[in-house]
C-alpha cells in the first residue's frame, strides 16, 4: 500500500496535499478522490448517525472487568459502524458520523471524579484502562492482514481530564513520576499491543508544550520509545487553541506550522488551512506535508477506500445487523454485567410478586439518561420504570412519579411521593446524575449556579432536592432501594447509613431498565466492581486543578473511602484459598505465576471478579499503596470450585521514580487476590494474600 499511497501523494499539488489533511476533506475528483469525513465516535455504539445499538457507556464496560465482553462489543459496534458507512457512500452521504475512522476510545485517567467526561473513560487505573483499551481497540480494526475493520484512535494524549472550563488555555503540570506512572501507560499499551491507528492530542498543554504541538510526546515517545507508525489528529480546534488559547503565537500559520512541524498530520478544524501560508513563509517544507498525508491516506487505503468493494471482507457487513436481535442482547448482558451492588443488607433480591412497589425518583422514566453522551438513537429503549413494570408478576401493583427533578429545587412532587410510599411494600429510587449535571464543556443552563462548572461537578453529592425526597421517604419507615444513573461516583454517606440497598447502574444503554430489573428481582447475580473510588466527600479530594496523583485514586489516596475501587457486591459468596507462588523469589528475568483457588460458597449461581494487587516495600517513595496488575471474571455455580492462574512479569512489581524510571526496590512485596481491594474485604474469607521476596 506505501508505493499506492506515495504514488497518489505524487500526483497532487500542494493545495489539494493541504486539504486532505483536515478533517473534511474534500474531494479531488480529477484523481477519483471522493470526500470524507474523519470524525467518529463509538465509545458504546455508533454515535451521532441515527438508530445504533447503545451500549452501557465506557465506564460501565470498565465495571465488568470482562476483557472477552468488551471484545464481543467492540465487534457488535464495528459491524453496525461497517454497515452505516456502505449504506452512507451507497446515497452519497459523506457527512461528519458515518465514516470509518473512529475518535475512539478516550483513555484519558479519572484522577478526579469532578471530571464531566469521566463517563467516556475506563476509570481511575492505569492497568485496568490499559486492558480494556487493548480489548477494544483490536476488536474494532478486526484481525485481517491488509484491512482495518474500522480505524481507532486513542485520546487525549495526554494527561488530560479537566477542567473543562479552562480545557482550551489550561497547562497542566505533571511530574515525571506520576507521567509515567499512572498518565501515559495506557496509551503505551494501545499502541505497542493494539497497535491503534491513531492518537488523538489534548487541547491543554503538558508542562507548558501543547500536546497538539509537542514534538517530546508527538515525536520522542510517541514514534520514538513507542515506535508508533500511525497517524496524529488534533482535538477539534486544538491547532486554533495554540494562538487563541494558548497564546503561545500570534497567528494561525504559526500555530500549523508548529503542530506539523512537531508530528501533528490531521487537523480537526480549519487551522491547517493556514498551512498554504506557512509553506509560502518557509516554516513548513512540503516534505514534512507529505510525510503527514502519508500517514493519513495509509489509514484510508487501510479501510479499503480505494479498493473495489468485492475486494474488502467488511463492505459485505449487511445494514441488516445495525439493532438487530443478537446486538440488543448482548447490550442487555453488558448493562447486567456493568451495575455494581454497593449496599444490600438482605433486602434484595425483591420476590417478583411483591404487593406494592414505589417507583420514585426523576431518572425512573429517561430513556435519554441511560445514554450518557456520545450516543446514538435506539429505537426502543427500556427505563428503569419500564423494566421494573415487566419483570412483576401481573397482581403485584407498581405506582410511579418522579418526586422531583434531577437538579431543581422544587418540592411540589414530594407529598404524592410520600404517599405513594405510605402504600408501598418496598420503594425503589431512581436518582443520580444526568447529561445537565456532567458532560463535555457544557454552558451549565439550567442548573442551580454553583452545582457545575462547564460539566464538571463542584460536589460528589446526591444533588439536594434528591437527598430531602429521600429523607422524607425514609420517615416513612418504608424500605428503600436505591438506583443510581451517573457517569462517575456520587457520594452517598447518608444513604449508606440508612437505606437498605444501593446499586450504581452507571448510563447503562438501551436496556439499561431491563438490567436493573433483572438484579433488583433476582435474574440475574450482581457481579459489577467499581472501577473508581466513591469518596466520602469532596473534602477529601486536592484541588481539581492539581495533576499531582498524591491523594488521588486508591493507588495514592490513604483516606478511607466509601467505597474502595474494586468494591461490589454479590448475592452469593466467594471464598478464596490456597494462593501460591511458582516462587519463593523474585528475580529480574523470570515470570511468577500466582495460582487460587475460588469457591461459590452461597445459594446463588453468579459471576465473580477476582483482582490481584500488589504492595511493594512501602520504604520505598513512589510505590503505590496497593495496584491493580490482574484480574478475571468467572462464573461459579453454588458449591462450584474454580482455580485460576496469574502470570506476573518483574515490571508488574516495578515502581517509577522520581525520573519516570521503572526500577525495582529489593524487599518483601505482598500479594493480595480476592473480590475486592485487600483491607476492604464485605466478609471473611474474601481475599488471600502471601508475600515474595527481591534481593537486588
């Protein structure tokens, strides 16, 4: 394809090189160049290009640590993406979300849960992003030898995740250590082992360079260290951001100048048009234009854009499977696998033939809610009302209203609430978030002043009016069943204290009320673990505009949580023993494998999570508390005994210093593994832990 692709760079001229490299290319048609447009999006389902199956958003897929799912919904998303763009291209439909190049996925750290776009990401954990982001990425370019399936793309590159409101003019300020730590290995993974076809850089600058023009990221660790042979795409607008924002130059050529110059090859706005000035001023050589557009109409003849259809394996991909029935079950399975059951203290599950249930709370009835951002148009989404209503049996009586709304002060809804509970066997709350509270540099209308701020959060609380309709109902000494719709973790210590039951179902999709449905009553097992940490209060926290990890996530904040990363309940037990090691020590060259035993002690049939962590010497600055480096997601049968295996590689033991190295302190490390973090353990028996040994 390199001799195709340098052969088509040949025949153009430099103001036709110039217009491929933004991100609405137009056509070239004396060389049979059709039009294309780069942007995408499919974090859970094709987005923004009408019916899709929406799957639970990204951070829901994080919560079921279940690599083999994620790949399954990766294939589902580039078969309906598959189907979408031939039916495009078959009536001339070039616009923006119906191309085949995917601004997917955004594996940007959730250092702070104040992050609007938290939603979009796979929590707070290096490892954990790591994985999910490789599962992905390779399920969505697909495993031929000469085509991608789709092209993906990893963002924002990097250390990027607030605020939202200064995102165009922010530097973020990182050390080394927390760089190489926890901010960059996520992306080194996508590219070394997934092997992703593009980067997308952030809109802020790193250290005072911007990542859209940093030739340290873009060229010294990105194509360097990494050996990355993609291509670069710019946030939308982040090339104009340099000279607007930024003000690091004074005028649009400079900015295009400076982000080619450095590796940046696709442009998503209009900055790159300034380039036919740049190259007429000299800053720019026609040379480094050409490298840019090789590399991005290698991706375009990588999807087979010029080749003859019969000629493609995925143009065959019919429109037939965009929603159809296997999709819209394993959207179903996703939701279940993602909700993570915080709290039960033996209420649930509910019998399906109750008398009387309370549906309350202002999320109960959104079908818009369940879809987070980034989403497309399902065409027949279930609330949580209406799976709640389909999962009773036909004498049990199910009484609705909201309450109130998700935000608003109003409290006219609170007395039919109250006496809709006064009648109830049980209530069920359907509260939490929504898009008007979290979200990508929102305008904040129609939210109280002071609750965000360009969609980030200034609290991890229930908002107000929820937390004194909950109050209300509690008096009436009802039992109460809370639900919570977020995109991130909402601060819930009251609830805890008093309610019988929580479960996070995070904007679960399509289906996300038949999911909920089916683990309030019993159909299915909750197997969910928190990907993030659930702090007790905003107080807790740094400043949100600190990037220093120190007090942050579980690997560096020593502050009890609500509920630790890692966390969820089930309605069985799982027992853990016999944890051991291929070795008494560890050397630098050989892999030790940790082999457990794992027991379904209890009545129910479910899944469970096993993690493995480990400590290192805790002498030793920079060393987490704990870290993530293993885990697998089972199903057992009551009684049911599995044994599972983790390899772990000298690296996995490995700390960063104070100058992004990876070294290995000699001492004794702790192996922990288990359904949760170690020291968080709901019952005994629940984690098993030994030690190893290094001498340098």
């Amino acid at each position: 394809m390199s001799e195709r692709v340098d052969a088509l760079i040949a025949a153009l001229t430099l103001q036709e090189k110039i217009s491929q490299l933004l991100h609405e290319a137009p056509a070239i048609e004396r060389l049979g160049i059709p039009p294309y447009n780069w942007w995408n999006e499919c974090s859970h389902g094709v987005a923004r290009a009408g019916r899709a199956t929406v799957f639970p958003h990204a951070i829901a897929q994080a919560a079921t640590f279940d690599l083999d799912l994620i790949r399954r919904i990766g294939a589902a998303v580039s078969d309906e993406a598959r189907a979408k763009h031939h039916q495009a291209v078959r009536e001339g439909n070039f616009q923006a979300y119906y191309g085949l190049t995917f601004w997917t996925p955004n594996i940007n750290i959730v250092r702070d849960p104040r992050w609007g776009r938290g939603q979009e990401t796979y929590g707070e954990d290096p490892y954990l992003t790591g994985r999910m982001a490789v599962a992905y990425i390779q399920a969505l370019q697909g495993d031929h030898p000469t085509y991608y399936k789709v092209a993906a793309c990893a963002k924002h590159f990097a250390a990027h995740s607030g605020p939202e409101s200064k995102r165009h003019e922010f530097d973020t300020r990182v050390n080394a250590h927390d760089l190489w730590d926890t901010y960059l290995p996520a992306f080194e993974a996508s590219v070394r082992e997934a092997q992703v076809d593009a980067v997308m850089g952030a809109y802020s600058r790193l250290n005072g360079e911007p990542c859209c023009a940093s030739r340290w990221l873009l060229q010294d660790i990105l194509r360097g260290q990494w050996g990355f042979e993609g291509h670069v795409v710019s946030d939308c607008g982040a090339i104009e951001d340099i000279y607007q924002g930024h003000r690091l130059v004074d005028t649009a050529a400079e900015a295009a100048a400076l982000a080619i110059n450095n590796g940046c090859d696709l442009c998503c706005g209009c900055a790159y048009e300034a380039l036919t000035d740049a190259v007429a001023l000299e800053w720019v050589s026609e040379a480094v234009i050409d490298q840019a557009l090789r590399r991005v109409l290698l991706t375009r003849f990588r999807l087979g854009m010029f080749d003859p259809p019969e000629q493609v394996p995925y143009t065959l991909i019919a429109p037939e499977l965009i929603e159809c029935p296997a999709h819209d079950a394993l959207a179903t399975e996703a939701a279940c696998a993602a909700m993570v059951l915080l709290k039960n203290d033996g209420l649930l599950p509910l019998h399906p033939g109750i008398g009387a249930i309370a549906v309350i709370g202002p999320n109960a009835a959104s079908a818009e809610v369940m879809l987070g951002n980034y989403y497309g148009a399902p065409s027949h989404p279930v609330t949580v009302l209406e799976g709640i209503r389909r999962a009773v049996s036909p004498q049990t009586r199910v009484d609705y209203t909201p309450g109130c709304g998700i935000v608003d002060d109003d409290e006219s809804g609170f007395a039919e609430a109250v006496q809709l509970a006064q009648s109830a066997d049980v209530v069920i709350f359907v509260g939490g978030l929504s898009q008007i509270l979290e979200g990508e540099d929102m305008q904040d209308e129609g939210v109280p002043p002071g609750t965000v701020s360009r969609g980030d959060r200034v609290t991890l609380d229930l908002p107000p009016v929820q937390q004194r309709l909950l109050h209300a109902l509690h008096a009436q000494a009802v039992p109460i069943v809370l639900v919570i719709l977020s995109g991130s973790a909402v601060s819930l210590v009251w609830e805890d204290a008093h309610l019988s039951a929580i479960l996070q179902a995070w904007y679960p999709g399509q289906n996300g009320g038949l999911a909920v449905a089916r683990i309030l009553f019993g159909d299915y097992n909750p197997a969910g673990r928190l990907p993030i940490t659930v702090y007790r209060s905003v107080e807790d926290l740094p400043p949100f505009e600190d990037y220093d990890m120190r007090g942050r996530t579980y690997r560096y904040c020593p502050k009890p949580p609500l509920y630790a990363f890692g966390h969820g309940l089930s309605y069985s037990r799982f027992m853990y023993s016999n944890l051991h090691l291929s070795s008494e020590r560890l050397t630098m060259t050989e892999p030790v494998t940790a082999t457990v035993t794992v027991t379904n002690i209890g009545p129910y049939a479910g899944d469970e999570v096993a993690q493995l962590y480990i400590s290192g010497p805790r002498a030793a600055e920079h060393y987490p508390i704990r870290t993530l480096r293993g885990f697998q997601r089972l199903h057992l049968k009551p009684g049911e005994t599995q044994t599972l295996s983790f390899t772990l590689t000298p690296i996995d033991f490995s700390r960063v210093n104070d100058a992004g190295q990876r070294v290995l302190d000699a001492g004794r490390y702790a192996i922990a593994v288990g359904g949760c973090q170690p020291g968080f353990e709901p019952y005994p028996g629940a984690s098993v832990s030994c030690t190893i040994d290094y001498q340098a």
